[in-house]
C-alpha cells in the first residue's frame, strides 16, 4: 500500500508541475528572484566543503530566525560539524547569509524523486533536521533508503492538520516511518502524533524554540539610533508582518491615533517584500506623508515610515514604543508574537492567532498582550497605551518576563538531537 501511496503522489506533483513552477518562478514585481541558482531546486547543487554535513531545513525566514539559537548550540557543542541549511525561498537565503561561516546554504530540492536523488548524491548528508513539520514524502523515502536519521524540531501538529492526516493514514505512514524523533513543541502536538501512531520512544516534548529568542545588544543599540532619528519624543508604534487587507485597517486606525497625538508615526512593515510597492502607493493615497528605509531622501516628521527592507524587523520593533503583530486582522493566523515580547514591547494583535494559539494563550493568560478586533479599537488602544506610560511599560515587561519564563527548549531539543548524531 505504501508503494501505491508513493506512486500516485509521484504521478500528482509530476502532472501539475508547470503549476508548481509557475509559482515558484513567474516574476512578480517586488518578488525576488532566485538568479542563476534556481537549478538548485532541480537538485543541481555545488558539493559542501570538507565532511558530510548535517542537513537543517527551514523553509523561509521565520523558520530561520527560530533556527539560529539552535545552530549556534549545535555549532557550540559540535565546532568540527559541518551545517548545511536549505531554505525554499530567496528571503530565507538572505537571512542564511547573516550567519556567515557559520554554515553553508543550499536552496531545497523540490519534491520530485529525481531532484531529491540528485541533491543526496552532491550533499551526502549524515542526518535530516526539519524545522516545524516541513514534511516532504520523497525526502524522507530518499532518507529512508539511505538510512539516514530524520528529526523534526520545534514541531506542531494542529488539531485541524491531525485530522487530515488522519483521513489519509496511508500518506501520513509514508511520512512518519522514516522519522528517527520528533521533538514536539507541546504535549498536546505529541498527543497528536500519538493517537495517529507514532510510538511514545520516538516523541518527545520540548517547548517551543521560538521562546529561546534572544536579541544581542546590537539590535537594541540599532533600534535606539533608529528611534533618535525618528524622534524620541513623538509616540511611534509599528505594525509587524502585515497582509493585504490588514494595511487599510491599519491605517485607519493611525488615522485615530493621530486624532489625539498629530505627531505620531507609525511603522508599517509588509510581511512580503513584492508588496512593498504597492503598500507606499496605498499610504500616499490615503493622505499620509511617507517616509521608506530604503530612500535617504529626508521627510519632515512623517506620519508613516515604511520599513522595506528584510531582515530589520528586530531593529525596528526596538524602536518602538508598542507592536502590533500583523496577519491576524484578517484569517492568516497571525504571526510571531515572541519578537516584540522578547524586546519588552506591548504587544497587540487582532483575533486570527491559530498559527500561534499556544503562545498567545501563555502571553494573555498573564496580561502581556491585547487583543482588538478591528481599526477602530486598535485606534482607540493605541490612544490609551500612548497616555498611560506606567500600563505602556507594565504590559512590555510581562511579554518579556513569558519569554523568559518559557526559555530552555533548546537544551530540551539537543537532548535527543545528540542522541541521533
């Protein structure tokens, strides 16, 4: 049943490939592109200097961020380690490049057997990490053939996903028998993977590592230069992440802000950078004056600042005086509510938080975020944050004092991890 299993989902990804490409390839103002390396998708892949590496997938830069602690542990207790991480996206190898020498990077094979097979043969890995339930069927078949251990770290299962695979067993089977651990973030992800017949000896529970964030002086020297440069006196708060149709929202609820305080600034950070463009035309459209990271032009105390630059969020959310954590004013289901916590920012954020429902619920359960529904009670939130400092600073200490409360994962996570090495 296997073997069908495998067939019939080779046949699929092979019949809608010219789909699968279009996506991964049709240029898109603002996209960026993948330049002469996108072969390495196919498996084409340069050969890693020295030793056979460990392999650390992280699918794009979130993935990534919450990776690097764990790289850093890993690199700490094994410096004679080679680590190669892939990534899928273009931003994601940009946030690779950040980590220098301490790793190599190399963009993942897609899912075709014979990419994977080509991308095996050049790397030559002695082990599969697998940031967050990035689950693929032929690299971990390809794994399985090779005898090469397989661990997912920081994982989730989700009660909706767990029954999906629960509908289709069979593709869940070919997935999870050639996983060596699975290092969940919850009991209840590991309940999860229980119940559709992971056996208990192969799970284990870690936290998540996304508590173990842990910015270095630097950003926080960087965010205090930025923020003299915007005005230390004027009140400024950011919105993280954001999606379309959020942006609107968020403007109008600037718009109430600046009702009650007409020097404030806010920080508007697209989630994706092909929608840069088209986020400062919404804001000079709406009536705001602009000011973008990437211009050295200077404008006069603007009334919106627009960061369009990847890889600077930290920097920015130092800035600032409260966070609004985007994607949740609309059905994505928000985005890391950790950053802004660990900086000991307020944090805010709309109602569509089920990507983060076990964070969100430690942060409220001990008054460290708020929660609006819509442009008109994050105006009017902001408005109070703004006039109550002392509640301002309270609320940005309890959000750090979660994070600091729920750190440890990481020496949770290398427990088993240097087991399997």
């Amino acid at each position: 049943m296997t073997m069908l299993y495998r067939l019939a989902y080779n046949l699929l990804i092979h019949l809608f490939s010219p789909l699968l490409l279009a996506l991964l390839y049709w240029p898109k103002k603002g996209k960026p592109g993948f330049g002469r390396r996108w072969p390495e998708h196919m498996g084409l892949v340069p050969s890693p200097r020295g030793k056979r590496p460990v392999w650390l997938h992280a699918v794009s830069v979130g993935e990534v961020v919450a990776a690097t602690p764990l790289l850093k542990a890993l690199k700490a207790a094994y410096p004679d380690l080679p680590v190669l991480v892939t990534t899928t996206t273009r931003t994601g190898s940009d946030q690779v490049a950040k980590l220098g020498a301490l790793v190599e990077h190399r963009y993942a094979p897609l899912d075709f057997p014979w990419a994977v097979a080509l991308f095996m043969r050049r790397i030559q890995p002695r082990a599969l990490l697998i940031m967050e339930t990035e689950l693929w069927p032929n690299w971990l078949t390809a794994c399985g053939q090779r005898t090469l251990p397989v661990m997912v770290l920081n994982a989730r299962l989700s009660a909706r996903s767990a029954e999906k695979y629960r509908r289709f067993h069979g593709i869940f089977r070919l997935l999870s028998n050639n996983i060596t651990h699975i290092a969940c973030q919850y009991q209840d992800d590991a309940d999860r993977f229980a119940a559709l017949g992971v056996p208990e000896s192969r799970l284990s529970v870690t936290g998540s590592i996304k508590f173990d964030i842990d910015y270095d002086d630097e950003v926080r020297r960087q965010g205090a230069a930025l923020r003299a440069q915007l005005g230390s006196k004027r009140p400024v708060w950011i919105a993280a992440s954001t999606h379309e149709g959020e942006d609107e929202q968020l403007l109008n609820a600037h718009r109430i802000l600046l009702q009650r305080f007409p020097d404030a600034l806010l920080m508007l950070v697209p989630r994706h950078p092909q929608r840069f463009e088209q986020v400062a035309a919404l804001i000079q459209k709406e009536g705001f004056t602009l000011h973008r990271r990437t211009q050295d032009e200077t404008v006069t105390e603007p009334q919106v600042y627009l960061g369009d630059t990847m890889g600077e969020l930290p920097l920015m959310l130092a800035a600032a005086d409260v966070a609004f954590v985007g994607g949740s004013l609309i059905e994505r289901g928000g985005h890391n509510l950790l950053e802004p916590a660990a900086l000991g920012k307020p944090v805010l954020t709309g109602p569509s938080v089920f990507n983060f429902s076990d964070i969100y619920q430690r942060l409220d359960s001990k008054n460290a975020l708020i929660t609006v529904n819509d442009s008109d009670s994050l105006g009017q939130t902001l408005i109070a944050l703004m006039e109550d400092e002392m509640h301002r600073l309270a609320l940005g200490q309890n959000a750090k004092q979660v994070v600091e409360n729920n750190k440890g994962a990481i020496v949770k996570t290398m427990t088993p991890l240097q087991s399997l090495l």
